[in-house]
C-alpha cells in the first residue's frame, strides 16, 4: 500500500496527488479508482466509503443512493485528509471503480 500525501491550494478546493497517471484530483480521480483504499486523516486511515456501499449494492443490501452519500462522504474526508492510501503497486493508474 502507497500514501500518496495530498496537495492542497490555500482554499482548499482543489486536492491533488501524484499517481501513476501524473497530478491528478482526488476528487474527481481517487473516488472512482478500485485502487484507492482509505484516506489518511492525521495518524488514522479512514477506508473509502464507495468500496463497502458497493459491495452492498452489489449484494441488494443497500439503495443505489447511498452511492452518491458514499461520495459525499469521501469528499469530506478529503477535505480533512491529508493523504491517499494507494494499492496500486505496479504504478498501472487509473482502474475505474465502477464498470458496467
């Protein structure tokens, strides 16, 4: 597992990390990533919302709109993160979370 630290502008809307795929958004590129494990927020790691909901999805435990709360929340704990946690050993990129 890589943290991949967070780099942040002064207002704090832009969140970005160094992957394979070069200096991407966590926002728009971490959240749909199957690599993305967890966000680091001081000394914890907080694993990725999306990833238990889907697996709930998946099974017929949970609505497809706690998808998009699972979103939401991800992108809170971004704002108070510092750092990604990364299962992308073989630096390969991107691999989309969501396939149909």
């Amino acid at each position: 597992m890589k943290t991949l630290p967070l780099s942040k502008d002064a207002g704090g809307n832009r969140a970005m990390v160094d992957c394979a795929d070069g200096e991407v958004s966590a926002y728009r590129h971490c959240a749909f990533c199957e690599y993305c494990k967890g966000v680091r927020v001081g000394p914890r790691v907080y694993p990725t919302p999306q990833e238990q909901v889907l697996n709930d999805v998946k099974r017929g435990a949970a609505a497809d709109e706690a998808l998009m709360n699972a979103a939401l929340q991800f992108n809170q704990m971004i704002r108070d993160g510092n750092a990604i946690e990364c299962a992308d050993q073989e630096n390969q990129g991107f691999k989309p979370r969501y396939r149909l």
